[in-house]
C-alpha cells in the first residue's frame, strides 16, 4: 500500500514540472498539517534527516533516518542555474522559472498558491518528493512518512504585496523543530515578505568526521554556498533595489531545556553587522522540560511590532539569541547583552539596546 502512495505522490508532482502549479488551501496545513487540495502537504515531515553525532537533539516523535531524504551538493554551475531561476521567481516571471528548473533538471516546482488562511496570494518554490518511506522505528503504520527530498535545498514562499521589508529564515528545521511554526506565524503577523525554511537537517551532509556542527554542508548558517543563501541574497537586493534600505532578517532557531537552564527568558539579538550590514533580529525559542506538545495557546510579547502575536506552544518560550555571529555556538551566544530592533511606524529600524522586555496577557 505504501508503494501505491507513494507512486501517485510522485505521479502528481511530477505532472507539474513543466508548468506553474496553481493551489488553493490552508497553508498551515500544508507546511505542517493536512491540505488535501496540494500535491502534497505537513512539509515538514518529509524534510531531508540525517544523525550520525550527539551533538543535536530531535523531537521525540521524529526519530531521525539517514536514508530519509538527502542534500545535494551544489557545483558552482548549478548555483549559478538555480540563480536564474530565482532571478525569474522573484521578478514573478513564473513561467520562464518553471521552464528554466526543467531545462537544468531541480526537482522543484513553482506553486501559486491562494492561502485560505490568511486570504493573500502567495507564491512558493518547493521540492518534488521522492520515494523515500521512514516509519519512525515502529509498526504502526500511522506514523509513516512517505516522501522525502533528493536535493533538500529548502522551502521558499514570497509575499509580493507585503507592507514590510522582513525575511524570516528557518535553517535548522530538524533539530529546530518548532521553529517552521513560529517561522510561519510570524510571517503572517509582521506581514513579512519572505520566509525561507531550509530543506534538509545539518547533520545529512557535512566534512566527516563530525565532531562540530560547523562541519556541516547541508546548513545554510555554516556554510556558504548553500542554495538557501543564494535565495538569500537576491532577496536582500530585492528590498534594497525597492527601498534604498537594508532588509530586516528575523532568524528562528531552538535550544533544548535542560542545556541552558538559568539563562533569562527573552533575549534579543541585532546580530554582528556583517559586511551588508543588514538589520537582523535571530530569535531562540526554548523547548521546557519533557518536550511534550499539549493544546496551542497565543501569547503576547511586548516587545515586538505591533505587539506581536504568535501562536506558542506552551512548552515553548519565545527567546532569541544575544549578540554573536551568524556561525557562532549556541554557548557563544548566551549570556552576553542584548539589544533588538523595533519596527518603526515608517517601516524604518531603530537599534535599542539592553532591553528587557516582558510578557503582557
């Protein structure tokens, strides 16, 4: 049965390499429930896994597969083909980006997608399945997963009509695991333009052996020449050629409880000011004890535009990381000053530094 599933997963998909898909549904539901009305939907179950360390901690309920899914290396040509077809895809020249990933063979698709959930109209480069089948070390068959990603370059949604020049970016959506849903609430609630999720797991490709998670190739945090931050990079030209500013980029990464006990709830991070000097806000969400998933709840946290919303887990805090480099530890970041940046009427950015800010109901 699971070979009949997985042949008409992979029937569909393929039915749409030569043309832009067109779909209408739930996009929640399809980066993490059920959306019946898309080729395939909960995206992040068939991300790309890989533990070959002990340096990562997974969900509970994710035991992670090496033969589930995979990352492609790039060549230097084939970034600069996937390039191209990022050129067309943002610029919306749909159909010649679809024709461009045919002609240099990326099993990806682009998909101009109607979201029910948020009413806007949203365009997304997304991953063919393969046929792959990880049943998570169990028997029962309900929680199989069937279909994973061969080069595991990530998933890419753009918001044309967005009133802020914001990318989200996911790079760790493995052992990150809650970050893909903050990621996408985020996106809604600061109207952002881009938000990007990486495809595949640090530890599915890297310089062996692997003692650090700076040897790891399949993350577009340690490793440049990685599809994610080619896409990265358009985008941030993208904002700049429209605004004459810098884009702000909202990175969401996670960190286990029992690691970083006593640190302080929220911490905020404007980043190292690299060499594009972009405005950058990374932000650590703490998973609690047990690692159990009950009822979602909706907190509020002060601090962000607007009073930002999101739907939290309530074994999840919403933290982020203090000041450090993009490539740092985690236990380079923690326990340094904060600072953040707040979103200006204007849409503007303004530094303020040492903030302590606390939860309103």
């Amino acid at each position: 049965m699971h070979r009949i599933v997985c042949l008409a997963v992979l029937l569909l998909s393929f039915s749409g390499l030569g043309s832009v898909i067109t779909e209408v549904g739930s996009l929640r539901g399809f980066i993490y429930g059920s959306e019946p009305t898309c080729v395939y939907d909960n995206w992040v179950s068939h991300v790309s896994e890989g533990k070959v360390s002990g340096l990562n901690v997974y969900a509970p309920w994710e035991v992670q597969n090496n033969d589930f899914g995979d990352y492609h290396i790039p060549t230097e040509e084939e970034l600069r083909c996937w390039g191209m077809v990022v050129d067309d895809f943002l610029a919306l020249e749909l159909v010649s980006a679809q024709q461009k990933i045919r002609q240099f063979g990326f099993p990806y698709q682009v998909v101009d997608f109607q979201d029910l959930d948020s009413g806007r109209n949203l365009f997304i480069l997304r991953e063919i399945l393969n046929g792959d089948i990880d049943n998570n070390g169990t028997t029962d068959s309900t929680d199989d997963e069937i279909g994973s990603f061969d080069y595991g370059w990530g998933l890419y949604l753009y918001n044309p009509d967005s009133s802020r020049p914001i990318v989200i970016t996911v790079p760790h959506p493995c052992d990150d695991y809650p970050a893909p849903v903050f990621a996408l609430e985020a996106f809604y609630k600061l109207d952002a333009r881009f938000l990007m999720i990486a495809g595949a797991g640090r530890e599915v490709a890297f310089n062996p052996p692997y003692h650090s998670n700076n040897q790891s190739i399949s993350d577009p945090s340690r490793y440049a020449e990685h599809p994610f931050n080619e896409l990265y990079q358009r985008t941030g030209h993208q904002i700049r050629g429209i605004t004459g500013k810098t884009e702000f980029s909202l990175q969401i990464h996670t960190y286990d409880w029992h690691k970083y006990q006593n640190k302080p709830n929220v911490m905020l991070s404007a980043g190292s000011g690299g060499s594009d000097n972009c405005s950058s806000l990374l932000v650590l969400l703490h998973l609690t004890e047990g690692g159990a998933l009950p009822q979602y709840s909706t907190r509020r946290f002060s601090i962000l535009p607007q009073n930002f919303v999101y739907q939290q887990h309530p074994g999840f805090s919403l933290l982020s990381f203090p000041q450090a480099g993009l490539g740092a530890t985690v236990s380079e970041f923690l326990g340094n000053s904060a600072s953040a940046w707040i979103l200006g009427n204007d849409a503007t950015w303004q530094l303020q530094t040492s903030l302590n800010p606390t939860r309103v109901s």
